[in-house]
C-alpha cells in the first residue's frame, strides 16, 4: 500500500494542521496511518484514547509517548511500554512522582519516578 495515493494519506496523518475529524478517518484506513495518527501532537486525548485500545503493537506505544493523550491512559500503557512514558513530553512539564489522585500513577509505576533515563531526544543529541 505505498501507492502515492498512500504517501499522500500519511503525509495529512503526519500533519499537524490536519483537522481532528481528519485524523479520526485516517486512523479508520489502515493500521499504518493509525500508528501515523497516534504519534501526531494534535490528535485528540479522545482519538488517542480510542488508539490505546489497539491490537497493534506499534500503534499502544504511539500512544504513550503522544503528549495529548490522558494521564489516566498513559498509566495503564506505562506497564507495557515504561521508556515511552518516561520519554513523553508531558512529564518534562510535570515529573511522574509529583502527580496526586486521581491523576497518580498506579502503585507498578511509581517506581519509575525514581528510575528516570534522559528523555530520548537528549540521548540521540
């Protein structure tokens, strides 16, 4: 499915100006565009939410490290997929362990307060 009728879908997933009923039918197409959709910074906490609860592999952790998805989202994703909440821009804003109920990790995560590693941007520079 790399057609450039294909190329063309994924470049609107990619795109942060595409409108959010936009992402939602892109992310409907094909499991490609929905790890595409998952990883763009506009998309809804709502679609992102939806996309938490895909079978695909690449898509969950997509997910986790989006900045919009919800906090309650990103703590039943964190036992799957850790270094991508550790590496998720919203937790530069707001380390993991200062977060209060209802909003605090589960007991499983809180270790991971402790355990942070550099984001993965800082580690590629």
């Amino acid at each position: 499915m790399k057609s450039a009728e294909f190329l063309k879908l994924r470049q609107e997933a990619e795109n942060e100006n595409t409108g959010s009923d936009r992402l939602v039918e892109l992310a409907q197409i094909s499991t490609e565009l929905a790890r595409v959709v998952a990883k763009n910074p506009c998309a809804t906490p709502e679609l992102l939410r939806s996309l938490s609860g895909s079978y695909d592999t690449e898509t969950r952790p997509n997910v986790a490290a989006n900045p919009n998805t919800p906090t309650e989202v990103l703590w039943l994703l964190g036992v799957q997929f850790p270094q991508q909440i550790l590496d998720n821009p919203i937790f530069s804003l707001t380390p993991i362990g200062k977060y209060e109920a209802p909003y605090a990790p589960p007991p499983r995560l809180k270790p991971l307060a402790h355990k942070r590693s550099p984001p993965a941007r800082a580690r590629n520079f």
